[in-house]
C-alpha cells in the first residue's frame, strides 16, 4: 500500500493560465473524491468517481474546473482561467466501497497559489 | 452546511486524556459518525468510526449515546505529536451507490504542550 499520491505538491501560476492537478488512487480502490480546502476551514467536497463514472459534482466546482478518471485510475482535475479565489490545497482521497464502512485515504494535496 | 458542531479549539497537556465532543443533532438512520485527523500540509487521516455505544482501536476511543446526538473522540495520553486539527463528520449513506458525501467542518484544533 504506497498511499494515495498527488503531483505537484505545490504549483504557482499566474491568473488567467491552466493548471492541472494529478491523484493516484490506491490500486485498488474505486472510489475517488476531490476536496478543497483553505487556511482555517475543512476540506470542501469537489466531486467523486466511481470507477471512471463522475457520480457527482458540488456546486462549487465551476465550469472552470473539470476532473476525469480514464479507466478508472489515476484521476487529473483541471482549473482553466485561474482566479486568485483558486488558491487552496486541493486534496484527493480515495476508498474502496465496503458496505456502509466507508474510509476515506487521504493524499498531501497540491497546495495551488495564483499570482 | 455542516451537520456536526465541535468545539472551535482545546489545549492540553503532555500525558492527560483528551476528549473532544461533537454534536449532531440531525443525524439520520444510515449515519455513521467518523473521525479524522489533520496536520499541516497534509490531507486528513482516518482515526476512527461507529454507529452507536463504544468503539475502541490502537489510537483513540469513540463514545455514542443511544440516541446518537452527539459523540465525544477520546484520546488517552495525548503526547505533543498529538497537535492536530481533528474533524467530527457524519456519514450520509446516498442512493445505491452508497456515496458518502463527507461535510467537513472547521474540526477542533488540539494543542498539545509539555
């Protein structure tokens, strides 16, 4: 079990450029969730794969964002146009789905900074 | 919005037992209650989860009335390590997916001191 793993740790960009974030999932996890987070509040759900079916999307996650999951793998969220309001840690998660006792597996996040 | 509320931040000290309650006053049926943990610059860490009475594992215990309104994380003798940012969450089971949608809040923030 290597852990859920994110590239980059960090990424600065300036407003207004494309930015694309990486998660690997544990392998045998089907379950993948984007959350967000800034400083001083909880992670804040952006939306979550099973498989390579995007089951759901928060509110939050703009036209601006997409997130993908080809073959229900690793998993890449993009941020198109950034905003300085982008700035946050953007945290994956993924759990393999066991009836009701779902944990989820955090990795470091990438910690995104717009100029 | 958030359906669990716990305090803001607590200090303790190297050594005593700590115990953190989180209250959920709407929880529903399928609820699970979890726990987790976070430290800075790093995504939050599973600590432990229950449905009702006490749930005891290598690092924390976790105690549930019967009518599951609230719940307190115990932690004994916390050490300085222990400083971390602990999240209470509840569990809302969603359709046949069985879909989580986890609603983190602004956790309790534990200071361990020596």
């Amino acid at each position: 079990d290597t852990g859920v793993s994110q590239n980059p740790r960090h990424k600065i960009t300036k407003r207004g450029q494309n930015v694309t974030f990486r998660c690997d999932p544990i392998s045998e996890h089907n379950r993948l969730y984007w959350y967000r987070q800034t400083l001083g509040q909880g992670p804040e759900f952006l939306t979550y794969f099973q498989n390579e079916a995007q089951l759901e999307k928060s509110r939050l996650l703009s036209d601006r964002f997409s997130a993908e999951r080809p073959k229900g793998s690793f998993s890449t969220l993009e941020i198109q146009r950034t905003e300085q309001g982008d700035s946050a840690m953007y945290l994956c998660a993924s759990s393999l789905s066991v009836a009701t006792n779902e944990k989820l597996f955090f990795g470091s996040g990438t910690q995104l900074s717009v100029l | 919005l958030a359906k669990t509320t716990q305090p803001i931040s607590m200090d303790s000290y190297e050594g005593q037992e700590v115990n953190i309650t989180c209250s959920h006053n709407n929880i529903a049926t399928n609820d699970y209650i979890t726990w987790y943990q976070q430290f800075p610059s790093q995504g939050p860490r599973f600590i432990i989860q229950g449905y009702k009475t006490k749930v005891t594992n290598e690092v924390a215990s976790l105690f549930i009335p019967a009518d599951r309104k609230s719940s307190t994380l115990s932690l004994p003798r916390v050490s300085l390590s222990d400083t971390a940012v602990y999240y209470c969450l509840v569990g809302d089971i969603r359709g046949n997916t069985g879909f989580q949608k986890l609603v983190f809040g602004t956790g309790t923030r534990l200071l361990v001191s020596p």
